[in-house]
C-alpha cells in the first residue's frame, strides 16, 4: 500500500520529474572514458523514469474516465505504446499502479493549494479558487465526475486496501479549506464550513455528471460564491477583526 511505502521511504512524496537536460547535456559535453559508463547508466534510468511517468499519467487519465476496476493492463499498455513485457518491468499488479496514481495527485494536489495560497491575497480569494474549479473543470466534470470523488466512491465500494491512501486526496482539501476558514476568524466552525463546502461542490459534481447542464454548475458556483460572502459578512457583524 502507498502509505507503507511511504512510511519506509520518508514522508516526501517521490517527485514526478526527471533530471534537467541542462545536467544531462554536461554529462555528454565532458566524454572521456570515466563518463561514459555513467552517462550509458544515467541515460537508461532517465528512460526507464520517462516510461514509468507515462504509464502512470495514462493510467491516472484512465482511471478518471473509466473508472479503476474497468481499466486494464492492456488498455494502459496501449495508451503508452509499450509491449506488456516491458509494463511489467515497471509494474508488476495494477495496485501498484493505483499506488502511483494516488501519489501523483496528492503531488498535483499539493501543488495546486501552493499555488492559490501565493495567488491569493486574502483567506476569501483563496477558497473562491476552490469553488471555481467547478468552472475551470466544467466540462470534464461534466462528462466523468470529479476525479477525487469517484474514485474514492469507487474503491470505497470495492473495500479496496488503498481506499484510506486515497481519502487523504479529500483530507488535503479539507485541511486546507479549514486553514482558510481560521484566517478570516472563524476558528470555532472553522472545519464544519470546510466540511460543508467540500461536501456541496462534491455534490455539485456529481449533479452536474448525471445531468451534464452547464447552467446548473454555473448557479451552484454563483451560490457558493454569495454563501462564502454571507459568512465573511456574518462574521464581521460580531465586530471582531477578520480578512477582507
């Protein structure tokens, strides 16, 4: 399960990159014999990373349109365009893949709530960011739900073993969604409003897939947007000092 590998690995999530060109090409610029094994080494496991990315982001992208348990070997193997010898050499079960789904979006996951938080001046601007993903996201929304919520629902009704790795995927969004709600002076309710929140635009998407009406999703987002402004607004009647 990811959080065993995770817990002998180190808390860091592995990072979804591969080394620079610019080390990559000093390798070469220096030859000579020392180098050239190593270059012959280093350039095999950039391969062999650049592979093992592909059939990770494929199956990600699979997983979300299809579904997990509906999603084969051969259906990732074909995406990528690789033999299944060679998918095996990178993965040896599909849980495996699963495992290196779920870190790949708790890493995007991450770095997208970094990026609100630089972006964002107030706790306000910052959970609009949040509410209009539903915008942003509409039309995949739309036609294959939310990524996070289906695929919990998912392994929650297979009781599968990595179903608690990937509640951490909604645990994220909460966490972060109650960090925004303390800032603007709402410690006491703070994680209910987060809670809430959550829970409305998961099922504005779930609404918004049996449906598919874009007018629908627009209301929603306008809602939560006047409801956010009610809670800064009731807030601020008690006259204590909270973000704008």
């Amino acid at each position: 399960m990811l959080s065993e590998r995770l817990q002998r690995e180190g808390t860091t999530l592995p990072p979804s990159g591969v080394p620079s060109a610019t080390d990559h090409d000093t390798s070469v610029a220096l030859g000579g014999s020392f180098f050239g094994r190593h270059l012959v080494n280093r350039s095999a496991s950039v391969k062999t990373k650049g592979t093992r990315d592909q059939i990770v982001a494929a199956a990600d992208e699979l997983f979300y349109q299809r579904g997990f348990e509906h999603t084969s070997f051969a259906d990732i193997a074909g995406e990528v365009g690789i033999s299944r010898g060679n998918f095996y050499h990178h993965f040896k079960s599909k849980d495996e893949i699963l495992d290196a789904v779920i870190a790949r979006r708790l890493d995007k996951t991450q770095v997208m709530l970094e990026r609100w938080e630089r972006n964002g001046e107030t706790p306000v601007e910052r959970i609009r960011s949040f509410v209009h993903i539903l915008i942003v996201n509409r039309t995949r929304i739309m036609r294959h739900g939310c990524p996070v919520g289906t695929l919990c629902g998912e392994l929650a009704k297979l009781n599968h073993p990595a179903q608690r790795d990937a509640n951490r995927l909604l645990t994220l969004f909460r966490s972060w969604l109650r960090r925004q709600f303390e800032q603007l002076g709402r410690e006491a309710d703070a994680d209910a409003l987060a809670l809430h929140l959550l829970a409305r635009s998961q099922g504005v998407a779930t609404l918004a897939n049996a449906f598919a009406e874009r007018g629908f999703v627009d209301a929603e987002v306008r809602q939560m947007d006047e409801w956010l402004q009610r809670c800064l607004e009731s807030h601020n009647a008690t006259g204590a000092p909270a973000a704008q």
